[in-house]
C-alpha cells in the first residue's frame, strides 16, 4: 500500500496518506469549509456529482467537489417573491 494518495478537492491536488478520508481532504484544503459541512450547509460530491459523506473514505485520484449551500433564507425567500 503507498504511504501517500494523490486526491484534488475543487480541481487543488494535494497529498494525504493512505486510508484518508473525505473529512481529511476538506481539513486539508478548504479548512474554512469543514463546519459548513459538519452541519450539512454545504454538499460534497464526487466527480460523477455523487454525494459523499465526511467519513467516506478515499482512493488515490478520487476527485472532491466541495460548495456552501445555494439556498437562500430569509424574509423575500418565504414571501415567495
């Protein structure tokens, strides 16, 4: 088994060692995002746009996409207008 992986979150290579998960990838990349997606404000998706959860684990070449949330609250949104 190779001591490292090669992965790319949001088209950023990086390395992580074997056994990494999708929750080691984002701390690694976009650690800023990694509450939003703890608490479900952001979605987490394969290259195929397949959903991913944190604790999936990763293969070498596995390609991340990581976003906050499109959704809109607030006033205007629930009036419906």
């Amino acid at each position: 088994m190779p001591a490292d992986i090669r992965v790319y979150v949001n088209d950023r290579g990086l390395s992580l060692p074997a056994g990494a998960s999708v929750r080691d990838a984002i701390r690694a990349a976009l650690p800023e995002l990694l509450p939003d997606c703890e608490a479900g404000r952001a979605a987490l998706s394969d290259a195929r746009g397949l959903p991913l959860e944190l604790d999936d684990p990763l293969a070498s070449g596995a390609i991340l996409r990581a976003a906050r949330s499109s959704r809109r609250g607030g006033a205007a949104a629930d009036a419906g207008g």
